[in-house]
C-alpha cells in the first residue's frame, strides 16, 4: 500500500519540499506507528513532503516507482527485522532499496532502531551489524534516537569493518506526548484486588518477562503480571511459556493482547506497578508509552536507561538484578511513587522531534542534491 501525498491538499500546497518519509510493517510495530506519527506531526508544522508505506518488504521495491517527480530524498525507518522474510535477507533488500532510488537521482536517509548489541550469539550480532554497517555506508544521513545507540552503530560499523570510518550520527530523541496529570485509580487495598505489575509492549524473548516472574516468586501480598500487548509474531508460544512459569513461581499471569491506540493509556494507568524490565534496549517506545500515560517506571538499569534517567531525572526509578521485589514492595506501599510528580521533565513533545526532523531531512536533502 502506498500513502503518497496522504494528504492531498497540503501536498499540493508544498510541492517542492521533495521529501518522502517511509516505513515498512505492520500498523502496530512500534517502529511503523512512530513513521505515521512523526509524518501527521510534520505536516501540523507545514511539511508538504508525502509518505510511502509498505505493509510487507517485499512490497517495498516497486512502491520506490510511486515516489513523486522532484523527488531528492527519501527518509526510510529501519529496523532489520523488519525486512527480511523468506525472499529476501534485510541487507540485501535495503541495499536494493538505496540502488533503485539512486538510479533514480534520488538519495537513501535512514532512522535506525533496534541497533544490534553484542550480548547474543556471535554469528547474530556479525550478521545485524553488517546490516546496520552496509545500510550506514550509502545513507546520505542517518538518525538515531539516543546517545547509546550512536554509540552500538559505531561499535557495529566497527564489528563489520575495522578499518571503516564511522558515519556521521545524529541523535534526536523519541517524543513524549505527556499531558496533564491523570486521576489516579484507588489503591489495590481499597479495592480489594489483587496488586498488578505491568510490562507493556510485545512479548518476545528478552524483553523481561521471565526475570520480573522469577524475581516476584513467592511475594506478599501476592501480585498479578499483566502483560500489555500481544506477542510478536512466531513467538506465540511464550504466553503458553509465561502462564506456566507464573504458575510454577505463584505468580497470576494475565495478557491483553493487541491494545488499540486509544486504550494503551488507559491501561497503563490502571495497573499498580509499571515495569519496563528488558535488559537489552537501546531505545524504548515502551517506556515513553508510560511516561506519557504519567506513570513512573522502574526500569531495569543500562545504557539507555541511565541516558534516559539523567535527561529526564523524574520519570524513571532505576534497579539491578535482584532489586525488583524490594522496590515493587515499596512501589505498593507508596502508589504515588509509581506516577510522575509535578512538574517533571518529560519533552520533547511529538512537536518539538518534528521540526527536528524536518530541519535536518531539509538540510540534507539540500546537501545530496
């Protein structure tokens, strides 16, 4: 499916910004609903660019045809899970990507997520970081959304090629929309429920599930995880996993499921506990999803967390390993601990990235022209 000129009448309005910003995937990747929603940010600000949006990579090749004339740049959200499939490596498709649109006088900019880290197996991280390392090599730019994640492209970029010069980064944060401060929910004890610890975003391997059930083994009161969101794809099996370690560990486990937009903040202010507990993340739209429902995480303790703690000293509580039934015990006695207080720094807003963006996606297609 292809959204050039999504809305017909400021594109029309601005014919000659020669900018298209594009993703690839599914609507509720994380990665895809931040491209939608950095695109309608843009165009609150006047951006007359258009958007190209593929649901499959495979799809993705011959919509490069639909881009408009004038074209100078196209503005791509990589995530290298996101395309390959069985056809196709996502090295291989996103070169083929930067090819076509360079015999077309047009240049490839990137926004890299997801950057590989080196605490798999060795064969993954040399496969992801050759992907990163290639794609970074004939970008006319390349954004990140974090310090730490400048830091693993050049370390990837590195991996692949020691005598490689590292690229050119530049970090622009991830937005938080946060807005007024939310009515907070009666506390489990006046309810007469059970507590619930939250974790939001997909299921999949790493993303911390396993250690908060493991932590939480046999903790009074007894909590519920309630896992926010649906598992991704070809890792259906671990709700199956999950349920059955809570059990083992008497532990209730509950999931939602696919959450529609319009329904993520409400259940992310109605569980007691916000936990943001994957070890390996180098930027996270999850924690963000919770800063902005006014909700203050505990997040376990890294790279990224810390760059976010430092910027926004507020909006997260930091833990090691084996500090997390401690702090959820605390959390429960304490309700107002786990929202942000007044006053906290939460930006930049989705307005404040977007004219970020649109400055530098300006620049840089001046400069590749």
């Amino acid at each position: 499916m292809t959204l050039t000129g999504e809305r017909p009448a400021t594109a029309a309005r601005f014919r000659g910004e020669g900018v298209v910003m594009a993703w690839c995937g599914p609507d509720d990747h994380g990665v895809t609903l931040f491209g939608r929603r950095l695109f309608d940010a843009a165009l609150a600000l006047g951006f007359g660019g258009s958007a190209l949006v593929a649901a499959s990579p495979a799809a993705l090749p011959s919509l490069l045809d639909t881009v408009p004339l004038g074209t100078r740049l196209v503005h791509l959200q990589v995530n290298d899970w996101l395309f390959a499939d069985s056809s196709s490596t996502a090295r291989d498709r996103l070169l083929d990507v930067a090819s076509r649109l360079r015999r077309r006088g047009v240049a490839l900019s990137v926004t890299f997520h997801d950057l590989p880290h080196t605490e798999v197996s060795a064969s993954l991280y040399r496969r992801r970081a050759a992907t990163y390392a290639a794609v970074a090599a004939v970008a006319a730019g390349v954004v990140v959304s974090s310090r730490h994640e400048a830091e693993l492209l050049t370390r990837a970029v590195s991996a692949a090629d020691p005598t490689a010069t590292p690229p050119t980064v530049t970090v622009i944060p991830l937005p938080v929309a946060a807005g007024p401060a939310p009515a907070r929910p009666a506390p489990p004890a006046l309810r007469g429920d059970t507590p619930t610890v939250g974790v939001f975003g997909f299921l999949y391997p790493g993303k911390g599930h396993v250690e908060v059930i493991e932590e939480l083994a046999g903790i009074q009161p007894a909590v519920r995880l309630l896992a926010i969101g649906r598992a991704s794809t070809g890792h259906e099996h671990l709700l199956g996993d999950l349920g059955e370690l809570a059990r083992v560990h008497g532990i209730d486990f509950a999931t939602t499921g696919y959450v529609p937009d319009e329904d993520v903040d409400v259940l992310l202010r109605s569980v007691d506990v916000p936990v943001a507990p994957a070890a390996q993340v180098s930027a996270s739209g999850s924690i963000n999803s919770w800063i902005t429902a006014g909700r203050r995480p505990l997040a376990l303790a890294g790279d990224y967390t810390r760059e976010i703690a430092a910027r926004r000293p507020d909006c997260l509580r930091l833990y090691a390993p084996g500090e997390l039934r401690e702090l959820v015990l605390a959390a429960l006695a304490d309700p107002e601990s786990t929202w942000l207080p007044r006053g906290a720094v939460t930006g930049p807003g989705p307005a404040v990235v977007a004219r970020r963006y649109v400055d530098w996606l300006r620049a840089t297609a001046a400069a590749a022209c």
